[in-house]
C-alpha cells in the first residue's frame, strides 16, 4: 500500500470545506419566514384588542376619573389618560371586575351621586364611594369608542340582580328598570352586548366562590333571566383561572363547558406571568404555555359542540378576558388600598406582552376576545399621577397590534434557532413549565386585501437575526413599513422623565415585486411590518 503524505490530508480536508461551504451546511444559514397567503388561521376579531377598568386601586379613582384635578374636564374624567387611552384603540373595555364584582351590587352606584351609599370593598379593602358607576363608564366608553362588556355579581349576588341590571342598561321603556334608567338622565338604552357570568368563580378567593356544578347551575339560570330580558345579548362562562400546581383547571372547564355548551358564547381563561427569578429566557418564553392552554379548551369545545344543540350561532370561542404581567407588587401591603397593583414594566415585559399578542394571533379561529388587565396604573400600560401620565415600556407592542393588525391570520412557517429553557414558575401561584424548543423568533402574520402585516420578536438578547422574509404565492411589492419597540437593554424601563422603550419608525424597505426580501431583527425587539403582496 503506497504511504499517503500528510500534504494530501489537508488537501481532502480542504476540498471537504468547500464542498460543504457550497452546500450551505458549514455556517448556519439565514432564519426565514415563509408566508403563503392560502394558509388561513382564521379572522382576526378586533376584540382581541381589549381592556380592562376595574375597581381596583386607582384604576377608576386617580386614574380615569378624577374630579377636582386641574387636569380634568367638569365631568372628573383625565383628559390626558383619555388621551393616551384612545391611542391604544380598545376595542372593548371589560368592566367592573375582575375580583371587586363578587360583592357588588349595581344599584349602588346608579342615581343621584349624593344619594348613592359608600360601601366597604371587601376584594381590595378599599372604600368604594360609588361615585362611579354604570352611567359614568358608559359616557366614558362613548368617549374612547371601545364597546362595553359587564361582568355580572354570581359571587354574592342574585339571578335576579343580574337579571335586573340587563333590564336596566338594553331595555328601551316599560319595565321599572328600563323606566329608571331613564328617570337618571338616560332615555336611550346602552344596548350592552356583551356579559360575563361571573369573574374567577374556581378562585377560593373569589367572594361566593362555588365548585364547577353549582357554578354551572346558577350560570344556566341567570343567563337565561338575562337572555329572556335581551335575547341578543352574548354571554361569557367563567372558565379556568386557578392554575396553582394541585389544582385541575381541565376539570373545571371540561364541567363548564359541558353543562352551559347550549348557553354561553365564549368561555373566559385568566393568566399573569412574572419573571421573579430573573430569567430572561424563560419569562419572554412563557406566552407558549398560554398558547398551549388556548388548544387544550379549543379541543374541549370541539368535544362538546358535537352534542351542543345551538341553532344557528357560532360555536363556543375563547375569551383570554385577563392577561398580563404581574409579580412585583403582590406582597400584602402592595395587593390593597388607595395604591394596590402599581406595577412598573420593563422592556421586557412588553415583550411577553408581544408574545401574548402574537399567540392570539396565530388562534384567531378560536380566541375572540382578550382584555389586558388593566387599563390605568393597576397593571397598567398608562400610569398617572395628580400632574401627569407617563406610557409605559407594555403600551407600545399593544398600541401597533391594536392599530395594524386585523384581516387573516395566517400559518406561517418558521425556521430559526432555538433553544430549551429550565423548570421555572410561571407566575406566582402558578404551576411550573419547562419548554423545549423556543424559537428565538416569534412571528404572527395577517393578510387583508393585499396587505400584509408581520410582527416578529427577536428573543435573543445579544444577537441580530438576520432573516429571509418569503412569500410562497404571490410577490412582495413597495414600502414596507418598519416599526420597532426596543430600549438600551432588557432592563430598561420610563418614567415621567425618561422613555427609554418606545415604538420607533425605521427606515422602510423598499421592495419591487420580489418573492423575498431580507431583514435584519435586532436583540431583544418586537418588529411589525408592514407591506403589500401582489399577484
């Protein structure tokens, strides 16, 4: 056998790197993100757009209503947070609760405002002035252009007060309800569409908590005082919102979902999430597991609508009416009175808050509505104080999905790098998750008429990702608008004297009738584009 010199080992060697160098095997290649327009998830409903006012803290008093305040109109509504409410564009605002109505009674807060009666708020042991009540949110409503959606008392209140409040708020004339709103000043009904039967009623810290059978029986019988009142009304369940690590939320909706499947239109699912042990990767990560539960109830509904016997309406949607971030300030002293909840958010934070928008994105055929909870300085993306408001880092992802993001969801493919995160907590008194496979790009895409609106984060924190952007049908063509929410780092947050994340315009990409073009996404970023795709 004739002796090889070592001269030719390095040449195989060399040849080998070329080869490979040529294949596209040796140095990873560009992400890519391929859109084909005839992969349809579903329509986008505005009211995934939602929020939430609640009782709460200084959400309603020192938030959006604040009487005395220079900053004022003569009705006590803030003019500069309505401002920076109808920036966001809700379109429907859940009221006024949350954990406060399970010991409310309406009639409190109707009426002459020097008649009304002071009560002890047992929820977040506050005094409620009931200075505020249906009347006042609805005028506020009107002025945001956000459509109203109640949440009924099935904690300590009645079928009947739930009943009675219909009556009151959509019926036109007649009834003693109907003819009392009108004796307040209101001779048109408010014509209040949507209603939850209850708020957390799993929660054994919900006033007048109930198992999941005698939730279901007292839901099946105030939603149908209600429907006999309004017939055109559209009623929430109030599903899972106790995740603790020994609870069974499945139960619970697979119950719910059983008993009221020919009552209800959508079933309500609460999550919060935190990051209190400090680990980037798995908190920006956690939005999956709330896409991960979307499909459990997705596949529960589609077990029952088998048996359901609903007539001509839609079948039962999802409705994720409380989401956000909230771990900081649930200490004791920090959970109640004047000032409860006053979360201050970080860059990112609004990225999960981009990762929630994009999992309900990519579920439009199932999730129908969505509210962040809340609106003003409780969990807040707008916080106020006497002389000011300031937008916080949660407001600017919200804002472009809420202005931009509407038509077809569509099935994307994503190719990029990925990785696996450790066993962490998801939130406080939340069960553990461990995710493998993260894709450090997170991507919703819609399609409307030949507009196509792409919201992409980059989950890395160091890296630029550079990504092939490419259209399987059809060719992309002219400006592509960028809009990017980013800050000097993960930890950055504003303040009344500093905004350090906010949505920045970047230079647009112009594109003439390519099926692909390139972009890079930088570390730690949520980027919407926003272009056209013609034939």
């Amino acid at each position: 056998m004739k002796h090889v010199g070592p001269g030719f080992g390095k040449f195989i060697l060399a040849v080998a790197i070329v080869s490979t160098v040529l294949s596209g095997s040796l140095f990873a290649q560009n992400a890519r993100i391929k859109i084909d327009v005839d992969r349809e998830i579903g329509e986008v409903d505005k009211n995934i757009y939602g929020n939430f006012v609640e009782h709460l803290g200084r959400c309603v008093y020192g938030g959006i209503y604040d009487p005395g305040n220079p900053l004022s109109d003569e009705n006590g509504i803030r003019l500069d947070v309505l401002e920076a409410v109808k920036g966001l564009n809700v379109s429907l605002t859940r009221y006024p609760g949350g954990n406060f109505v399970s010991n409310y009674n309406w009639k409190d807060g109707v009426g002459p405002k020097d008649e009304r009666p002071p009560r002890m708020e047992l929820a977040w042991a506050r005094l409620e002035t009931n200075q505020f009540g249906t009347n006042e949110f609805m005028d506020y409503a009107k002025r945001m252009n956000t459509e109203p959606y109640f949440a009924v008392n099935l904690g300590t209140g009645t079928i009947k007060e739930a009943q009675e409040w219909v009556e009151y708020c959509n019926v036109k004339e007649g009834p003693y309800y109907a003819e009392l709103r009108k004796k307040h000043g209101y001779p048109e009904p408010h014509n209040i569409k949507y209603w939850s039967l209850g708020n957390e009623m799993d929660g054994f810290w919900q006033m007048g908590h109930l198992n999941a059978e005698d939730y279901s029986k007292k839901a099946r019988e105030a939603g149908k005082l209600m429907k006999l009142t309004d017939p055109d009304i559209k009623l929430i369940a109030a599903g899972a919102s106790n995740f603790r690590p020994n609870n069974d939320p499945h139960e619970w909706n697979a119950t719910v979902l059983s008993e009221l499947r020919d009552v209800v239109d959508y079933i309500a699912l609460h999550m919060y999430l935190g990051n209190h042990q400090d680990n980037y990767y798995n908190f920006v990560s956690a939005p999956l597991v709330l896409e991960e539960r979307t499909k459990v109830v997705k596949g529960m509904i589609d077990r029952e609508m088998e048996k359901a016997d609903r007539g001509d309406r839609d079948p039962i949607y999802i409705a994720w009416d409380e989401y956000n971030i909230w771990y900081r300030w649930r200490a004791k002293e920090t959970m109640t009175g004047t000032r409860a909840l006053e979360e201050r958010y970080n860059l990112e934070d609004a990225l999960v808050i981009a990762g929630f928008l994009n999992a309900f994105v990519r579920n439009a055929d199932i999730v129908k509505m969505a509210n962040m909870a809340q609106l003003v300085n409780v969990i807040a993306p707008i916080f106020a104080e006497e002389d000011g408001v300031f937008l916080q880092t949660i407001y600017y992802p919200l804002q472009l999905f809420a202005n931009n993001m509407f038509g077809t969801s569509l099935d994307v493919f994503v190719d990029c790098e990925t990785y696996n995160t450790g066993h962490f907590q998801l939130g406080l008194a939340e069960q553990v998750a461990q995710i493998d496979d993260v894709p450090y790009l997170d991507v919703s895409v819609t399609y409307d008429n030949g507009e196509v609106v792409i919201g992409v984060i980059n989950r890395h924190r160091d890296e630029t990702i550079t990504t092939d952007i490419i259209s399987q049908e059809g060719l992309f063509d002219g400006e592509f608008e960028i809009f990017e929410v980013n800050g000097p780092d993960i930890k950055a947050e504003n303040d009344f004297d500093q905004t350090k994340v906010k949505t920045i315009q970047k230079e647009s990409v112009n594109v003439k009738k390519e099926d692909a073009f390139t972009y890079n996404f930088p570390p730690h970023s949520f980027t919407m584009l926003k272009g056209k795709i013609v034939e």
